[in-house]
C-alpha cells in the first residue's frame, strides 16, 4: 500500500546535510543513471520494486 505525503523543504536542513554528505558521514547510495532522454524506462526500473538506492536522472552531462 502506497500512503502519498507532501514533503516542505528546509533550507538550514538540506545544508546541515549537504555537511555530513561533504564530510563523508552519509554516503549517498545510487542504484542506477538515467539520461534525460530516458526518462520513462528510469521510472519502470522504479515500478519493478526491489531495489536499493536511488535512481538518478541526469539533465546535463
């Protein structure tokens, strides 16, 4: 069962994480890249479940 949220973004929040991501003590876990132009087959990996990390789309090279 999927249960919708909203998510309000923090800017003190992001840059306090963006520091532990720059110090090294969170590490960012990428299950797969996608261009832009592929864009549709990233979010049918996303709906074949199972995964671990994210997936990313990538808009400029």
């Amino acid at each position: 069962m999927t249960i919708p949220f909203i998510v309000r973004s923090n800017h003190e929040q992001l840059a306090r994480i963006a520091e532990f991501v720059d110090e090294g003590h969170m590490k960012p876990i990428v299950n797969s890249i996608y261009p832009l132009a592929e864009t549709r087959q990233a979010y049918e990996h996303c709906l074949s479940g199972h995964m671990r990390g994210k997936v990313v789309i990538q808009v400029v090279e």
